[in-house]
C-alpha cells in the first residue's frame, strides 16, 4: 500500500475521533466581541497535549489586550520538527467569532451533528480547520516515514478584530517564521488573493437640546445623515472599479453600526458611527484612506457647530501571490483532484483574513480547509452555520496528502 493510500486510510479510520474533537473546539464560546479567548486556547492546548505534543502558550499581555477591545488572547503554536533539509509549513486557523446573533435553530456552541452535518458557530469558519489541520498532521506522522522540514499549528484568536495581536503578534515578536502557509479555508477553492479592508470610526460631535426647543441644540444625526449620503452615494463610482483578480470585483463601502443619541425627546448631541471600506488588490490603501476621509469631512464642510472625529479601526492590507505560493497551489490542486474527482480553482476573494499577515512578511501563504463549494452554503457567520462533515474529511484528506508532498524525503 502507497503512503498516500496509508494516509487516506488513516484519516477514516479516526474520523469519528477527529468529530468528536471538533465537538469539543466548538463548545467553548470565543465571542468576540467581548473577546475572552484565554479558556479556549488553554482547553485545545490540553487537548493536544494528548497526543503528546507541546503547545507553547504566547499570552497578549492585559493591557495590550484590554486597550485593542478584547478581553484576554493567548495565541498557541505547536511545533513539529523533523529532518533538516525541508521547509517549515505553518498551518493557522483562528478561534475567535463573531457573536451568534438570532435565529439558531440549533445551539450556537452545541456542536450538534444532524443529517450528515456539524452544526454551531465557526463550524465552517475557522474551528473546523484546527481539527482538519491537527488530524492531517497526527495522519502524516502516523505513517512512521522519513519527513524533512517541519509543521507548526499556529492557533490564533484575534480574525475578528483584524489579526495585528494573533499572527501578527506572532510574527512581531519573532515568535514564528515559517517558509509557507497554509491558512483557514472556507470553500472548496484554494484562496490565492483576497481584498483589503480599511475600517473607520466616525464620531460627529453636535449639541444637545431639548426636543421641544431644538434650535438650542446642533443635531449629530442630522450631520451624520449627510455623511451618510455621501459614502453611499459614492458607491456606482465604486463598481465601476474593476480587479482583474479571479474571483474579486469592485470595492465596496458600507457603515456598519450607528450608535446616539440620549432619549427620543432630546436633539442627538452625539452620533458614532462605523464603516468598511474593501479595497481589491489593485488599490493603494494609503491613497484610498485619505478619499474617503476627504469624502467624508467634505459632506460636512461648514455645517455649524459641528466637529468631526476620524478614528482608524483596521487597515489589513491585501493578500497577494508571491514567489513560492505556487508550490502550494500546485500540490492542493493535486491532491484535490485525486481526492475529491474534480479540479479545483485557485483565485482571489473578497473576504480579508489574517493570511495576509504572512503576505507582509515575505512568507508564501494560501487559504485551503475545510468548507462546501460555495461560502454561503454554510451560513458562515449566520444562524445554523454548519460543515458537511464529508467535506471536513475531505479537506482533511487533501492537506495531509500536500503535507506528504512537502515534507515526504525522497
């Protein structure tokens, strides 16, 4: 029997072990907001631990913490040495969510497996991808063969609120520098780019007054609905802003979240508001930063006793091949096909992700884990999101088989 026949065979001989650890990953909430990951790093670092491996626990200080919004971030990365004479593959996927919201059907942190699904929060993106990645790692080591290189897990929790504390926090401190990455994937195809984002805070500063006298106030709102006439009517000028990335079209720009006001009866001293701008690839996001700031303090230009607050929350650049990034694309596509009977595309998206957190460094990174065809399919941060549990197996099966690729001596 072929190695990678011996992996394919271990892989389903521990599927229901590796079901069963997926359960566990997701039952731990990791709401983020309000951020208290801490408990679900120490429960996975136990969890590995029996299988006999270390993880190194690399705790965000409090303060760094506490001042980015979050509660608590201990980042874990196991280490898997093997001969000299390979590269060191990192696999990262991320633990933080976003909160569950309304209209489950199922519980949120249940981890409830119906009709050939797993059902709860990050099922699909991204606690899915630490089983795929472990148990692709125990089947590679299972096979008792030479390897030459070596595997990190890289398990981070700061996705959310833009990655600078979990793999960027790794990197910073020169805690990790592998040769290539393989990051959370969320479709059947092999992320190769993807946009960058730029989010802003708008605090717009008026006057209180009482609602049945509001000329002795200065109205927020009314500022802030000027603002907001502005950002979107500026958006037919974006779709006619074309990537030629596969997979990626225009930029895009909303406001997300509006927060003011005091009661019904008084004139909104204050409103606070937040948006997100995604740039493609083609776009410079210093140039593009300083249009919307300009957009924005323009459509308010003059307005009397108003003050504007411009505060950046999140500028993630964007994911670009580079120079060795094929190397993976190649085996992944390989693999793929063998394991799953069809080609499989590699291409740009317009989701951000901390992969391009490697990009910056120079370091070749991909997206490739566990997920359907098509990202919707799995409600992915909606109600009932959810993983076939087939595709878990599959996902599994393909970056154990580019594990072997990479790491397998001659």
């Amino acid at each position: 029997m072929s190695h990678k026949d011996q992996l394919i065979g271990w892989i389903d001989a521990h599927f229901d072990e590796q079901v069963a650890f997926l359960q566990q990953v997701l039952q731990v909430p990791t709401d983020t907001p309000p951020g208290n990951n801490a408990p679900h790093a120490d429960r996975v670092a136990d969890m590995v631990g029996a299988y006999g491996w270390r993880a190194e626990k690399h705790a965000v200080p409090a303060d760094v913490v506490r001042d980015y919004g979050m509660e608590s971030i201990t980042n874990l990365v196991v280490r898997r040495p093997y001969a000299a004479g390979g590269p060191t593959v990192a696999l990262n996927a991320h633990g933080d969510v976003v909160p569950p919201g309304d209209g489950w059907t199922r519980p949120p942190y249940g981890g409830v497996i119906e009709d050939g699904y797993i059902y709860g929060r990050a099922a699909a993106v991204s606690k899915s991808d630490f089983s795929t990645y472990i148990f692709a790692t125990r089947a590679l080591e299972a096979l008792g063969i030479p390897l030459k290189g070596g595997i990190e897990l890289h398990f981070t929790y700061d996705e959310e609120f833009g990655g600078l504390l979990g793999p960027g926090w790794l990197l910073a401190q020169k805690i990790t520098r592998p040769d290539l990455v393989i990051a959370a994937g969320f479709a059947y195809n092999i992320v190769t780019a993807h946009n960058a984002c730029l989010q802003l805070e708008i605090t717009v500063h008026g006057k209180s007054g009482h609602g049945a006298m509001p000329e002795t106030g200065v109205d927020a709102l009314q500022a802030a609905a000027k603002i907001l006439n502005a950002v979107y009517g500026q958006l037919p000028e974006l779709k006619k802003i074309k990537s030629n990335v596969p997979g990626i079209d225009s930029p895009t720009m909303l406001v997300g979240r509006i927060d003011g006001g005091t009661n019904t009866n008084v004139v909104p001293g204050k409103v606070v508001m937040k948006m997100d701008r995604r740039m493609i690839p083609e776009e410079d996001p210093v140039a593009v930063e300083a249009q919307v700031r300009a957009l924005i303090e323009d459509s308010v230009r003059g307005e009397p006793g108003i003050r504007l607050e411009i505060r950046r929350l999140l500028l993630s650049h964007a994911l670009r091949p580079l120079p060795g990034s094929e190397r993976l694309v190649t085996a992944l596509q390989q693999n793929a096909q063998a394991v799953m009977g069809e080609a499989i595309t590699a291409q740009g998206t317009p989701l951000y992700a901390d992969a391009r957190l490697y990009g910056e460094q120079g370091i070749p990174a991909v997206l490739y884990g566990a997920g359907p065809r098509t990202v919707p399919e799995s409600n992915a941060k909606k109600a009932d999101e959810r993983l076939l549990l087939e595709d878990l197996r599959k996902a599994t099966k393909v970056v154990a088989l580019t594990l072997l690729d990479l790491l397998g001596a001659p």
